[in-house]
C-alpha cells in the first residue's frame, strides 16, 4: 500500500507547489509550472469509476438499467 501512496502524494504535492506558485508569483512562474498544474487538473477530470476489463469481476461490458423506452 505504501508504494501507492508515496508517490501519489508526491505527484500531489508537485501539483500544489506548481500552483501556489503560479498564484502566489506569476512573474517567476513558467512553462513547467503551468504545464503541471494543467495536467493535475485535466487529470483531475478523468472517472475514476473506469475499471479495467480484467478487474471488472466478470461483468458484462455493456450499461444495465435506467435506459430509455
């Protein structure tokens, strides 16, 4: 479990460095602070309810319920 949430926290922290300073010193921040913090937040956007195939436990790939009709 450790090797998951070092470098999450990590990345997370590289994240809140990147944007507090690009809110706190625009003038010295550049491309690679607004790239990680782009990216953090795009990230951010992702489902995080999306499973692989293999980790689905046998379950049909297709939606159940709440169709319309």
């Amino acid at each position: 479990m450790t090797r998951r949430w070092v470098p999450a926290l990590a990345l997370g922290g590289l994240w809140w460095w990147a944007v507090l300073r690009l809110v706190l010193a625009p003038e010295h921040a550049g491309v690679i602070e607004g790239a990680v913090a782009a990216g953090g937040w795009g990230l951010s956007l992702l489902p995080v309810h999306v499973t692989s195939p293999a980790r689905a436990g046998g379950r049909s790939g297709g939606v159940t319920g709440g169709g319309l009709g």
